[in-house]
C-alpha cells in the first residue's frame, strides 16, 4: 500500500497574485509546504498538483528542484485532478493540503495520518485548529466513487460533498488543548496575511522547522501580532449552498452503490472521532 501526500497549487490567485510563489523568510511559500510535506513519516511520495494552465507550468521546476511528483490535470475539478494524480501515482490513500499553508504542522499530520489509516477510513479532517495547520486524509478508492457520483466540475470546496458518514466511513479527529483558538486563519488568502507570516517566521527562532507548539508559544507571547489575520474571514458555503450539495449527493447515492460493486469496493458508512491533548 502506497501513501501519498498530495499538494493541490495553482498560480491563478487574484486577491493575492501568484502567493504561493512569494518570498517567506528566504524561500517561496511553496517551497515551505513541500518541505513540511517531505518531512512528515509515513509518507512514500509527494506529488505537486497542478492544473494543465499554462500560467500553471512553470510550477515544474519546484517539484524538480525537490525531487517530487508533479501532476497537471483539471483546472476547476480539484476532486478529479486529486483522483487522477493518485492513480497515475498509484497511490492507496493520501494526505491533501494546498500551497498556500506554509505552517502546515508536521507533528500533526504523522499523527493524523496513522490514526486515518489504522481505522481504514474513507475521508478524514481535523478539528480544534485553526485553518491552515493540518490536512485533509482521503483513500483513492473512496475519492473515485465520489467524483463518479458528483455532477458539479467546480470542486474548489469540496468538503461538504464527500463528508457524509450515511454513506462512506468518515473519521472526525478533534485536537484540544491548542492556545491558538480555532477562528484564527493561518494560511495566506490576502496581502495581510502575507504580512503576518512574514512577521511570524521572521520571529520564531529555530533550528529546526517551527511546528505547533512553536507556534503555540509564540502566539502566547505575540497575540496582538494575529490582529493582522483576522482583518478577513475564511471563505465557506452558505447554509442553500450546502444544501444543494447534499441534494445532488443523495440523488448519485444508487450511482456510487452501483459503482462501488463494480470496483469491489465494500462500503462501510459510519463516523469515527478521535479526540487528543496536546
């Protein structure tokens, strides 16, 4: 079984143009994300998900310059770009973060990752954090029923679609005891929070790759330093737009049964939590 960690990056940003390719603290914010990926265990290969843009091209040479997998496929499908980057891949089951999270946590997803596989999980996402720090865990057989069930191309959001413990087996792993309270944003959307990463790893000093409880203390002694976060709020769905969602889910259902069999997949729908202190 072959374990990934995919890493979905384009460079079509408007309110922040070309971000990920931004300088942070003497390398792009991509650069971070790769690096932070390549050092979490358990992890067999790191592929660069892209679109086939060509603007989106010139993100090759970041994954030959860290010796990583890269894909280009779907410029709007993130769901059918994922699904195809891990069978090209051959990858079982995979960890998916986007480029724009350069503190995402280490720690937390190795221990994210054995909790999601141990219990053979379809789909699995963190709670308790704030956005930004951990990823998101996904088994390619599961995602390829739901991009065979999904009717929507446009799959930028794609949570509310597959997140459903009526039909696949959804793990809820919940993370207490962080001092950085949950409605904090630590990726980077705007020019504020370019700012505010800039003056956070500029700040922390490490020999080594600040992870979260680095961040943790820091934010214990710079709170005020977060003001520059918060200026925005985090993109979500409205509460219709959900709704439609789940419509379309429960009108495909008998198309993902159908195809499940056809794959020999067993699904076994449920929810599943974990709750750790950190």
């Amino acid at each position: 079984m072959k374990t990934g960690y995919l890493i979905t990056a384009r460079l079509k940003s408007e309110r922040l143009k070309e971000k990920i390719l931004l300088d942070l603290n003497g390398k792009a914010i991509l650069d971070h994300v790769i690096e932070r990926c390549k050092a979490t265990k358990g992890i067999d290969r790191v592929v660069l998900c892209t679109s086939t843009n060509n603007q989106d091209s010139r993100l090759r040479d970041f994954a030959e310059k860290h010796n990583i997998d890269f894909f280009a496929g779907s410029e709007d499908d993130v769901l059918l770009r994922l699904k195809n980057a891990a069978i090209e891949n051959k990858i079982d089951n995979f960890l998916s973060i986007t480029a724009d999270n350069p503190l995402v946590s280490v720690y937390l997803s190795e221990l994210f990752l054995e909790w999601s596989q141990k219990n053979s999980l379809n789909f699995g996402r963190v709670f308790g954090l704030p956005v930004g720090l951990t990823p998101y865990f996904l088994n390619s057989a599961a995602l390829d029923i739901a991009v065979k069930m999904k009717q929507n191309h446009d799959t930028e959001i794609w949570g509310p679609f597959v997140f459903r413990e009526d039909f696949f087996k959804i793990g809820y792993y919940k993370v207490n005891g962080c001092v950085i309270p949950e409605k904090e944003r630590l990726t980077c959307d705007y020019p504020d929070d370019y700012e505010f990463l800039q003056i956070v790893l500029r700040q922390i000093q490490s020999d080594r790759t600040p992870d979260i409880f680095d961040l943790m203390h820091y934010y214990e002694n710079n709170e005020s330093v977060f003001q520059l976060s918060r200026i925005h709020s985090q993109r979500s769905l409205s509460v219709s737009e959900k709704n439609k969602i789940r419509a379309a889910f429960d009108k495909a259902k008998e198309t993902g049964y159908a195809y499940a069999r056809k794959l020999g997949v067993t699904l076994q729908p449920g929810l599943l939590q974990k709750t750790i202190t950190l």
